[in-house]
C-alpha cells in the first residue's frame, strides 16, 4: 500500500509518498529521470548503523558517484558548527548546482541537511527520506530546513523546498519506541487543530510492540496527517497566516527544552506538554476546552526530567527569544474550539506563568 499527495509551491511541485518498502522504487525512479552528475547521502547515525548495507544496495544500483555523511544524533547536531561541517563537505566533494542531496533520518537530520542544500552554491536539489514518525508527518513537508542558535531554537534557516518526500514506513521497525512517542504528539497536534479522527486513529500507538502495529492504519494516519500539512503549507507557503496553526503547543515546547538544554527532553515530549499549556492558556483567556482528548495519551509519555532540574524562572524570558513576538508580547496558537485555532497575544504574564505551573505538574 502506498499512497501520493503532491504540494504545491513557489519552487515547483512535488510529491509526497508513503508506504512500506517503497524507497528502493522512489529513488531509483528520481534518478532515472535525471541528468544528476552524482549524489550526496546525509544519514543520520542511528538510521546508518541499521540500514546501511540497504541503502548502499539503493545506491549502487542507482549507479552514480555517491559520497555519505554522518549526522551524529542530538539536536546538538542543528548547530552552526555542525553545518559548517555539512557544507564544507558538500563543497570539498565537488558538489555541483544539479547534485542532489538525499537526505535519510529524523527531524534533526532533515532540518540540517536541508539548510546545507539551501545555502550551498545557493541552493543544490533536496530529497527527503524521513524515517521518524515526526518527520514523515511534519519536518519533511513544507520546506522548513535550520539549525539552532544559543539564543533559541530553529533560528537561522530558509524555507527550501525538497524535490520529493518519500516516507518509507519500513524504517520505523527499528525506531525506539521514544522515537515513536515523540512523533505522536506532532499528530496529536494535527487533532487538535484540524481533524478529530486523528484522535482515535492515534489509539494505535497504545500497541504494546509498536512494530506491530497494522502498517495500512499506520499508513492511513500518516496520510491524513500529511494531507493536513500538505493542505496548510499550500495556503501559507512562508508563514503569515494560517501556517502558524502548526505551532500549536510550540511556543511553550520551545521554551522548555531550552530550558532543559535541548537534550533532557525531546521535542516531541515538549510539545505534548507545551499543549497541554497551550490549552489551559486557552482557557484562561476565555475559551472553554476539556484536555480529555489529548490528555489520554498522557500515559505513554515518559518524561526523563523533572521540573526541578529546569531552568523555571527563564521559562517566559525564553519565549520572548522566539520568533513569535509582538511589540514585546508573546504570541501563541491557542484553541477556540477543539479543531479551532487562533492566534492570540496574550499580555498577562501572569496567566502565561500559571499555564506553565499546570502543564510543569506533569513532569
Ligand atoms: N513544523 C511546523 C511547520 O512546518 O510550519
């Protein structure tokens, strides 16, 4: 089973696939179609230890000059010295205008190695081979590639679209179930902002063995997922309007693993929490929202830091540092309705600060 959406944008339009074991026909189809001279593989470690003698197998056949590059795991690995390493090896292998780079891992691996695409030679084409439930739902479609600064998360970066997307259910077989955990709440994101089923559909990550799980209904989620992020980057290609419905729970997420110095919390755990901030905020400010749907999923997250060892009072001075300020207030998503976001600037602290001890109780 495997199915194709196509995004439409201002570089072009490309399609987005998923399914299980259908990298192998996805690459070599691209490659057969093109005048590429060589290509670059930036894979991340883990995906590396795992999958190699596959992806050479893919490669070899594909029968072009092809040199890999290893991206240690971490977020630490979205860092302007870890580009710089990314670009000086494009550019010391003779990287050309028409080389592509085919990038195979997580959110961490897409974002980096998508940035190094954009910036070298001023832009060389992208593949995305995301193998992490996050990835395949979110980071991989809509052109967002970037690193890290010290001042805050995904600030230096560039909207760059990839040529294609090709999610290949098969890689999850060897994601640890955390993995799978933290790309859950990007799809919980997507039920709470634009479709209920998503919801119920989830249900299947209670499966003890995750590698169990029926591969249509995981397919089926996947893609609806997709289609949600395929049908908002379509309307919002550079995000001044309804593309930051995606951040819904990020400003607050964004803020916590800072303060747990991006490596004692995973993004997605962060985002989980910070929706459950994000919520209460909701209803501080007026609306009326019961946590219920989201909050079932609460017992599959395992969060590996407490709230002591947090940097707490520079939580709201962090989320001042995003990119989501105005005229020195923080801006958030929050929810009307189930399936209803808005973006509200909210100018009491302290409402923020309480919406930070309700979602912090749960650490
Ligand atoms: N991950 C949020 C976005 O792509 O806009």
């Amino acid at each position: 089973m495997s199915t194709k959406l196509t995004v439409k944008s201002a570089a072009g339009d490309y399609p987005v696939s998923v399914g299980f074991n259908i990298v192998d026909e996805a690459l070599k189809t691209y490659f057969d179609n093109s005048s590429a001279p060589a290509c670059f593989l930036f894979v991340d470690e883990n995906v590396w230890k795992h999958h190699q003698p596959k992806l050479k197998q893919i490669f070899d056949e594909i029968g072009l000059p092809y040199r890999s590059f290893i991206i240690p795991e971490g977020e630490k690995s979205k860092s302007i010295k870890q580009w710089q390493v990314a670009v000086n090896f494009l550019l010391k292998n003779g990287v050309r205008r028409n080389t592509p780079l085919v990038a195979v891992g997580g959110g961490i691996t897409g974002d980096l190695s998508g940035f190094a695409a954009s910036s070298a030679l001023r832009g060389i084409p992208l593949i995305h081979v995301p193998t992490t439930v996050l990835a395949m739902v979110d980071s991989s479609i809509g052109g967002k590639t970037g690193i890290n600064h010290e001042t805050g998360k995904n600030l230096i970066g560039a909207f760059y679209q990839p040529e294609m997307v090709v999610a290949d259910t098969q890689f999850l077989q060897t994601l640890p179930r955390k993995e799978w955990i933290n790309g859950l709440s990007e799809i919980l994101k997507y039920g709470a902002i634009s479709n209920s089923d998503i919801f119920e559909m989830s249900e299947l990550f209670f499966e003890e063995d995750l590698r169990q799980v029926d591969q249509q209904e995981l397919i089926k989620l996947i893609e609806l997922c997709m289609g949600v992020k395929v049908d908002i980057v379509q309307k919002d290609e550079f995000e001044g309007g309804v593309r930051a419905f995606l951040n819904f729970g990020h400003t607050f997420a964004h803020a916590l693993e800072k303060a747990a110095d991006f490596d004692q919390i995973s993004h997605g755990e962060a985002v989980f929490l910070g929706m459950l901030a994000a919520i209460d905020l909701s209803n501080r400010v007026g609306f009326s929202i019961d946590d219920r749907s989201i909050r079932t999923f609460r017992p599959l997250y395992n969060f590996g830091v407490s709230s002591d060892s947090l940097n707490r009072d520079r939580l709201i001075e962090y989320m001042k540092s995003d990119k989501k300020m105005v005229n020195e207030h923080i801006r958030f998503i929050l929810l009307k309705g189930w399936q209803h976001p808005v973006l509200r600037t909210v100018k009491d602290e302290t409402q923020i600060a309480d919406s930070w001890l309700a979602a912090l109780k749960e650490l």
